[in-house]
C-alpha cells in the first residue's frame, strides 16, 4: 500500500511504473508467477524500461481462472476495496478491486475537460450515466498478509457513495425525463455514454427543443456514429468530442478538439501500442492494440495490460519512445470489429452506415458468430419501413462470399450490464464457458439451432 503523505509529489512515471512492478511481484502472486521467468527488475531506470518490454503482455482473458486472492494485492489484508464490475462483451467478467482514494480519483479525474476547457465551477458539468454510477459495493478480498485463510464473511460488504458523480442525470431515463432534468440544472458541459447524449440530442431534434446553456459535450465508453455525431450538432449546434475511459482504468484522455488528437493521462498511466501488422512495439500511425499500466492501482494491479481498443498512436512520451502521450484516432474495440471472408478486418462505421441507410429507426446489432456466421438482430420502430432483404444483401456484399447473414427479429436490443449499448459484437474469438455466457445473454440459441 502507498502511505506517502498525499501532499507529497509522485516520483517520474518511469520509478513509479518500476515501484508498481516490484509491489506486484512481491505482494500479488499472480505477477509473482508470471515475472519469475523474466528476472528481478534492474535497478537502471533505462534497463528497466527495456526489461519492462520484454514482459508479457495480458488481457482480461488471462484472470478468468485467477482467484482473486491471487491477484489482488497482499499489502490490502482486511483493507475494504471498490469493487468495479466490466461489462460483458467479451464474455468473461472481470472484477475490478480498487482502493478508495483511488476510486475517488479516477472518478474525480472525468471532471478534467471541463476544467482544462476554462470552467471553473465543478457544479456546471453534469453526467449523462447509469444512476447506479453514484454508488460502489465495497468487499474484503484478502484475508491476511500471508494469504492464507479465506477472505472475509459476506458481511464486510457495504456501499459507497460516490461523491465525484453529485452532478448526474440518469443515462437510462427516458429522453424526454432526462431533458426535463437537464432543462432544469441549465448545465454548460455534458460527459457521458455517446448512446444516452445522441438518445437526448434525437428527442430535441424531433420536439423542437434547446439546451441554450450546454457549450461543449464528451461522449465517451461507446461508439459515437456519424448519424449520432450529426444529431448532437444539430440538437447542440457544435461538434462533440469524445472522452476515452474504461472500467479498468477510469478516466484515460480526451480530445481537446472536436475529431482532433486523444490527450492520455500519462502522469497515472502508461501507453504503449502493440502494431497490428507486426505485433512488436508500434510506431505512430501505426494501427495497433493499446496496451496500459497503472501507476496508481497498486490493489489489483494492471500491468501491461490489453484494454481491448484498436488506435492510431500518436506522439511518445518524454520518458519513452515505446510509451505514448496521445492517441490520433480510436478505430473502436477489437470485439467491435469483424472480418470478412478473406481475413481483411472492415471498420465499423462501413457496416454502421448500410445498416442504418437500410434499417432507418430501427434498433440493431450485427453479431458475428463464427467466421462466415452472421446474426443481424433487429427490433423494427413503429412507424418506420424496414427494408430487411437490402439490409442482410448489402451485409452479405461487405462481408464477402462465403459467408451466411442471419435476420433474427427481437423484442428489444439490450444494454450490457454496464448500461452501455454495442453495436457490433465479434463471438468469433471468444471460447469456453465466455462464449457460451454470451450466446445465451444475447439470445442467440434458437438461431444457432436452426443454422446447424
């Protein structure tokens, strides 16, 4: 556990990121395991940075069979953690345990646009998320500083409150509620998840309504579509710009223009990219998998870990040329993305936009199974035309021959557990009991019966 007096400066990220790996290797028997192949770490800090390369890198996948006594850290017997649940689009849940102050922190750290953009009143920022954001369960996951016993009874479980999200509208209201509430607050900047602001931006487009106080917006965790970007400039009169965050690591960047460059939060996090064409370190401009340490999660540490994000990277840090301050473009999840017949990855937004020139204000979500397996599953609006064959035709151009494209009609598109909405979900590389979680989440069973 860090006890330095809180008021004290952070050491450079380099000694920090070397004190995270040393702390995991004694204290978290996960990291104690994996690293033991690799050596002690040098003690130079250049060494270091070149031993640190070589490491492994990990995702979420690798934890899934991991006692959380095994990865969360020795140094927080009896200590009661946050507890952070991911969502469920890559069918293995991950548990999150973090520090308080930490929490706190991270949650602190979405107010940051807002401040840099000149507004100095916390309270004209307002959040478009999930109410229960405003509350975290807190748990005691290792029993004592030997890790021997079992972790402590159910009842040491209680909840926080959340104080960082005081200003918070309910991303899953109703439109129509969320603009009475916002009406009524008059706040000058929104942040929250790209569905429920687009959701918000569609209803006042519709019933003539206005936001005058709202100057800027951040959309952020989901997919913002140009049809979702071209609502919010006509309900808001200006373009959005996109927050990057994830559960894993709270509040991670943010464009300071609108379509322009990611700023990384670099003086708590470390970013390095994986290139896709080579899988080695990524040089910028490069298209590659963005891998990120945490230099403050010292309670279950993420350590060269693979968030999932495909990204154009831009500038290195200072400290390293392997390690990046800014990402020039986010080409969206990994599991967002799908292949066609011929291996050749297609960006979302192709898909996205012949499936809402066909569509129109129907809900839907593209669902690769299998190579070659298509589901589209849609929920057709009420008073617009479906124009099903051309969807599933167009589907079928983009995606190549071989392959087979499903229609599956469904009362509703749901959320994940996380609130957020994903419009393309790629199965194809999920195995085990995670895809079969995910199968039955989405309610594909009776369409694979049919297509075996």
């Amino acid at each position: 556990m860090d006890l330095r007096d809180a008021r004290d400066a952070l050491p450079a990220q380099r000694e920090l990121l070397r004190e995270r790996v040393v702390s995991a290797i004694r204290d978290v028997p996960f990291y104690t395991e994996l690293y033991r192949p690799f050596g002690p770490p040098p003690e130079d800090l250049d060494a270091f940075m070149a031993w640190f390369g070589t490491l492994p890198v990990i995702s979420r996948a690798d934890f899934e069979d991991v006692p959380d006594d095994h990865r969360v850290s020795r140094a927080y017997a009896d200590v009661s953690l946050v507890r952070k649940q991911t969502s469920g689009s890559t069918g293995i849940p991950f548990v999150l345990y973090i520090d308080e102050r930490v929490a706190s922190f991270r949650s602190w750290r979405f107010r940051k646009p807002h401040l840099a953009s000149g507004e100095s009143a916390p309270d004209t920022l307002e959040f478009l998320f999930p109410e229960r954001f405003r509350r975290d369960r807190q748990v005691r996951v290792v029993a004592n500083q030997s890790g021997d016993g079992a972790p402590p009874a159910e009842g040491v479980r209680r909840t926080r409150t959340e104080k960082s999200y005081s200003t918070l509208t309910d991303a899953l209201k109703a439109p129509e509620a969320m603009y009475r509430d916002l009406a009524a607050k008059q706040p000058r900047t929104l942040t929250g998840y790209a569905s429920s602001i687009v959701g918000l931006a569609a209803f006042m487009v519709a019933e003539n309504r206005r936001l005058p106080s709202v100057r800027r917006i951040w959309t952020t965790s989901e997919m913002l579509t140009p049809e979702g970007r071209e609502a919010i400039r006509t309900a808001f009169g200006f373009e959005p710009r996109e927050a990057y965050a994830s559960v894993e690591f709270g509040f991670m960047g943010w464009q300071e223009e609108p379509q322009g460059a990611y700023r990384l939060e670099t003086d708590r996090l470390v970013f390095e990219g994986v290139s896709l064409a080579s899988g080695r370190a990524a040089a910028p401009g490069e298209d590659s998998r963005v891998v990120i340490s945490d230099l403050l999660n010292d309670a279950t540490p993420l350590l060269r870990y693979e968030i999932g994000d495909i990204a154009v990277m831009a500038e290195p840090t200072d400290f390293s040329p392997t390690c990046y301050g800014s990402i020039a473009a986010l080409r969206g999840k990994t599991n967002d993305s799908i292949r066609d017949a011929g291996g050749r990855r297609i960006e979302p937004f192709a898909l996205l936009g012949h499936l809402k020139e066909t569509l129109g204000a129907a809900q839907y979500r593209l669902i690769c199974v299998e190579p070659g397996l298509f589901v589209l599953q849609y929920r057709p609006a009420r008073t617009a035309e479906v124009q099903l064959e051309a969807a599933v035709d167009g589907l079928r151009r983009i995606v190549g021959e071989p392959a087979r494209v499903v229609a599956q009609k469904v009362p509703r598109i749901e959320r994940e557990t996380s609130g957020k909405l994903r419009p393309i979900i790629d199965l194809s590389s999920v195995t085990g009991a995670g895809r079969e979680r995910l199968i039955a989440d989405l309610h594909l069973e009776d369409v694979l019966n049919v297509t075996a």
